[in-house]
C-alpha cells in the first residue's frame, strides 16, 4: 500500500517510519510549512511574564516547538498552569522539561479541553493560548463567556508548499497511491486546490485518513467519499486506521464477482414469466375439444333473408369507408415520414455543431486550468513579498526602538532630570513608537495601547504643562478607535459565498437540463388506438415540444449543457479574480473585476430568480467598499509634547499670557 503522508516536514518522519515498518510505502508530500509569524516576538513577550498569567494553553506540538525554540519556557516548575491540547502535544512538553498540568481525556480538541473541570471554573483568570496565525476562535470564546482572561500567543504561521503538484497528479492518475492522510482543514483544502478539476474525482474517490469528526466533515463537504476517522491524533492510531481501511480494500478486492443475479436480470426474468389463461376463458370452455352436440337449423323464412341481404350491403358500406379511411392515414403517415426526415437532418447538423462547442469548450478549459496555476503563482509570489516586507519594517522598528532607548538614555544621563522629566520624556517615547508603528505595520490595537500609556504616564508626571498634549491626545485616541479598517478576510470570506451560490443561479437563456428531465418507463404494448385517439395523442405529443415564456431581453438560441456549464464557470473565474485583487489590497483593479462580475451576471443569468437578486445585493454591497483607507493623523500630541517647554511657559501664572491649569491637572479622558 502507498500512503501519501502530508503532515509538515518536522512532523512528517515518525509517521512514516510506522507505515514502512507494517509493509507500506510512505509517499512524503508536505502540504504546509512552519515558519516563525510576524508577531513571534510580541508573543514571545508574553510568555516572558509569566508571573501575568494563570493559565497557559498549548494547542499544537508546533507551538510547543517554536515557544522552546524562542527560549521562553522554564523547565524549573515556576510560573502558570500548563494546559495541553492533546496527548502529542502534553509529550512534547514533558519532553522539554515542562510539566503538564491538564490533558484532556474524551478528545484531543477544544471541545474536549472544554469540558475538563479545570476550564469550567476560569471566572477571573488570566489564560494565555499559545497557537499559530488563524485557527479556530471556539477555545476563547467559550472562555471568555466564562469570565476568563484571554489572549493569543501567536508564534508561528502555516504556509502552503505549491511545489511537487506534479508527482501527486500523475500519482492519482497512474493509480499510485492508494490512502491519504490529512490532520488540519489547511491541509485538506490545499490539496483539493493543488489537483486540477479533471483529476479531483481521482482524488476524491481515494481513501483519506483524518483525526477528527469535524476534519471529515470538512472533507465530505468537498467531495471526498470514503473518510477514515482515527481513534485519537496519535501517529499509533492513524497508523491502526491506514491498516483498518487497506484491510477493508483488501476484503472487497477479495469479494467473488459471480454472486447473485443482478437486480435488472431478475426483473426481466419476472417480466418474460408465463401467464396462466384467465379465469374467464375456463369458464366459458370447461371441456376444451368436447365436440358439440348437433343442432338442427331452423327453416328459413324470407324475412330473414331479407335481413341478410340488408347487413351484406352495411358491410360492404363499411368496408369501403374504411378502405378510404386508410388511404388518407397512409397520405398524412407518409407526410410525417417526410417531416422525420427533415428532422433527421438538423440533428445532424446540431450533432456537428455540439461537437464544435466540445473543442471549444475543451480549449476554454485549458485556458482556465492555465489562469488557475497563474493565480497560484502569483499567490506565492504575494505571500513572499508581504514576509520579506514585514520581516524588514520588524527590523526597522527594532533599530528605531533601539537608537531611541540610546538617544533617551544619554539625554537622561546629561540633564539630571527629574522623575516627572523621565515620565513625560517615556511618554514621547512612547508617541514616536505608536506613530511609526501606525504608518509602518497598521497595527491599530498595539498603536492604542501605547498611546493610552503614553496618557497614563503624563497624567502620572503632575506637570501642569501636558495638559493641552493630553487635550489632544485624548481627541487623537478617539479618532483611532473610531477608525475602522477594511475587513479583508470577511470581505473575502462575502466573496466565497457568492460563488458558493452561482451553483444554484439560473441561467437567462433556455438550455436542457439533462439531470432533471424524467426517464421513460417501459409500458405493456397497448391495442392500437382507434382514428380519433390517435390524432389527439399525436397533438398533444407536439405541443409537449414547446414552452412559452415571456422576456424582454432578445433569445437568440438554446444553451447547452457545455455553454451553460461554460457561463457559470466564467462568472466564478470572474468572481475570483475580484477575490485576488482583494487580498493583493489593488482597489482599483478589485472595483474594476467586481464591475465586470456584475455586468456578466446581469447579462446571462435570470433576473428574477431570488438567488440573482441575493448575489446582485452582494456585489453592490462590495461596491461601496474602499480598499485603501488613511489612517487618521495621531502626531499632533507629539509635536506638542516635544516643545513642552514652551507649554511650561504658557501655564505658568507667573507670566503675564499664561493661562491657569484647572484643578487637579485632569484632561477631559479622565472626567467621567
């Protein structure tokens, strides 16, 4: 058996020493990477006060990994509770020194973590998960509800590999490879993405090894149809699941073919069975041959062959209507012969037409499969670029931060200054870090939390002269908690479910629906309608061939299944390309694709069908929506507070243009 093992390198080796050693080939194919996140440090720093915390949580044996990795835990038994997300990660703790205080039993997930007695009762306390980029929000939340404390630690990111499609395609293709294995959604969905859609039932019919209940979920709802759960996320258990399932493909492989009569033989044999004469006929000829007995005519009169005579000539009467009867049927059998014939023709000629849109249609698919691994490309090239920009604004900020701390080191040592002179001088600090912080990375949340500081640190000063800084900077702090930055990951999240709708959009245009048209059902041959019957049944068959409906728009000619899949497929390129632009933050180009989505849809596609008016609401709704959004103006407290000398002097009731400072040096944050 060969088994494709998709767990990240770090994680992938144990695995797949298990496997070889049963007798199967273990086919290394990491879906996802494991990389240090851009808010490593600031998570490591968490971790570094562990004296603030009551609770630590590790979800992942990779955030056990990179938190001993950056140093950060104390193997001496000092600091939080240490809370495990399952065994796997509970041994790697015990396997850096850690001692683990909470494992859950019933499951290895938050739900299972959930319901231990430790997490019931967390009203309170502070708790800290330790995690990666993403993820899950179900832990925290609940937790929160319960009166917790919570906050993320987040010290790595999983990035998708977009190299090696090539060896996973031609092995489904050729038949090389007979389980997979999968144990995060990521993965899942990132496999389905790296096979193209002529390969994806291949891969969908494959036997595929999960951990969980809501990992098989996720992957019936993409179409895999044979998911193995394993009994825990152990390597041991999924190794006894891969055995479990090639056992079961074994027995079926094993299973004789030349069991019973299929269903459809049987039937026929039911429907070929001889009939017994009714009961009717038995009745009326109990003796079968039995010769009658003789009966002697009685004499004939001359009435009666008056009477004789009389049915002969209705007879012949009725023959000979009958006879012209038939003629006129052959005229109007061989006029409709004629009208077949016709007929025959254009189906001919549609035949080739068809075969035409086949080419075509083929072409259009090779051009979308060309665009798809384009978008993949440039995808790669995004995630790339945004790290190396984010890793150079880290090391940015840290010289800055740097060559402030030297800058108000020297000054502190020159002056002498006094304790409100050192408040007031952090303050500043603080301000010139939140301003580039603001403009370099946008992270609104740490830009608030150091300006709020800086606040605190004035107020703490007593100098009457930060009372107009925190004037303003009280004003500033509110403008940024107003400010609402665009919600990419929702308004992508918005852009997949319109998608997820164009399944279900009809089309404008008249097109056969092979999968809902009803089958024909075999009937018992039926006694040959008289006249009258049969040139109704022949109206009514005629009629059944057209369909009114009314419209304001031109039709031009009737859709097939290949133009209507085609359309369809085009609004769903469209819509993605709106997607990309969107994550790539080009407004201009991601206004321009959303227009072009929405006139495609309202050229094609029924306007009055409740699901176009639902996706026409959608893409109007995203049309108002501004990618780039400025960051409002936070430096006029800076400023002010960099020239506090000549405030000093203006709030001094000495001078004569001073003006006096209200009582107890509050700024208007501080009254209630």
């Amino acid at each position: 058996m060969r088994v494709l093992v998709t767990r990240p390198k770090e994680q992938a080796e144990p695995l797949c020493r298990l496997i070889e050693t049963a007798g199967g080939k273990a086919v290394r194919f990491p879906l996802l990477d494991i990389e240090p996140s851009a808010q490593a440090e600031e998570g490591a720093a968490l971790l570094r006060q562990a004296s603030d915390w009551d609770w630590w949580i590790f979800v992942s044996v990779n955030a056990v990994n990179r938190a001993r990795a950056l140093d950060v835990l104390r193997p001496d038994g000092a600091g939080p509770r240490i809370a495990a997300i399952g065994k796997a990660t509970a041994d790697a703790l015990v396997d850096g020194g850690i001692a683990v205080d909470l494992v859950p039993e019933s499951q290895a997930n938050s739900e299972g973590l959930l319901e231990t007695p430790p997490m019931r009762d967390v009203a309170g306390r502070r708790i800290l998960i330790v995690r990666g980029e993403g993820g899950r929000e179900t832990l925290k939340e609940r937790l929160v509800e319960r009166g917790a404390l919570v906050q993320y630690a987040e010290l790595y990111r999983r990035v998708p590999v977009h190299t090696g499609a090539e060896a996973l395609i031609e092995g489904l293709r050729t038949a090389g490879l007979d389980m997979l294995t999968a144990t995060s959604g990521e993965a899942i969905e990132h496999l389905y993405r790296l096979v193209p859609p002529e390969d994806r039932p291949r891969l969908v019919e494959t036997p595929l090894v999960v951990i969980s209940e809501r990992l098989k979920n996720q992957a019936g709802s993409l179409g895999f149809r044979h998911v193995k759960v394993a009994d825990a996320a152990s390597d041991a258990a999924v190794l006894q699941a891969l055995e479990d399932v090639a056992a079961r493909l074994a027995s079926l492989r094993a299973a004789p073919n030349d069991g019973d009569k299929p269903l459809a033989e049987e039937e026929k044999q039911m429907t070929e069975a001889p009939q017994s004469p009714a009961a009717g006929e038995v009745s009326r000829h109990p003796h079968g041959n039995a010769a009658a007995p003789p009966v002697h005519p009685p004499r004939r009169s001359r009435v009666v062959a008056w009477l004789g005579y009389s049915m002969l000539a209705a007879i012949l009467l009725l023959a000979t209507a009958g006879y012209f009867l038939i003629q006129e049927l052959r005229s109007k059998q061989e006029g409709l012969g004629g009208e077949l014939n016709k007929g025959d023709l254009h189906l001919l000629e549609l035949s080739r037409q068809v075969s035409s849109l086949q080419t075509q249609l083929a072409t259009l698919h090779s051009q979308f499969a060309t665009l798809q691994s384009q978008l993949g490309t440039e995808d790669s090239k995004l995630e790339r670029l945004l790290g190396e920009q984010s890793a150079s604004f880290g090391q940015r900020l840290e010289d800055s931060r740097k060559e402030l701390t030297r800058s108000i080191e020297t000054l502190q040592r020159q002056l002498s200054r006094t304790h409100s002179d050192v408040l007031i001088a952090d303050a500043e600090y603080l301000l010139g870090i939140a301003n580039q912080k603001l403009h370099l990375t946008g992270d609104v949340k740490s830009v608030l939390e150091a300006m709020k500081a800086a606040d605190q640190r004035l107020r703490d000063s007593d100098d009457p002269g930060v009372f107009k800084v925190r004037e303003v900077l009280a004003e500033e702090i509110n403008r940024l908690e107003a400010f609402q930055p665009p919600d990419v990951v929702g308004l992508s999240a918005r852009l997949l479910a319109i998608e997820a709708k164009t399944r279900e959009l009809p089309l404008f245009l008249p097109h056969p629906d092979m999968s809902k048209e009803p089958r024909e059902t075999s009937k018992p041959k039926s006694p040959e309608p008289e006249t009258g019957d049969a040139v109704e049944s022949t109206l009514e068959q005629l009629k059944g061939l057209v369909t009114v409906r009314r419209s304001d728009r031109p039709v031009h000619a009737v859709l097939t299944p290949q133009e209507a899949a085609g359309l369809r497929e085009i609004l769903l390129l469209k819509l993605e390309m709106t997607r990309t632009s969107l994550l790539r933050g080009d407004d201009a180009l991601f206004h321009s694709n959303l227009e072009s989505a929405n006139a495609w849809l309202n050229e094609n596609f029924d306007r009055e069908s409740p699901a176009f008016k639902d996706i026409s609401d959608d893409l109007r709704a995203l049309a108002g929506v501004q990618l780039k959004a400025a960051f409002p103006d936070i430096s006029g407290s800076l400023a002010l507070l960099r020239n506090i000398e000549k405030l000093r002097l203006e709030t001094d009731p000495v001078a004569p243009a001073s003006t006096a400072a209200p009582a107890g040096n509050e700024a208007p944050g501080d009254r209630p």
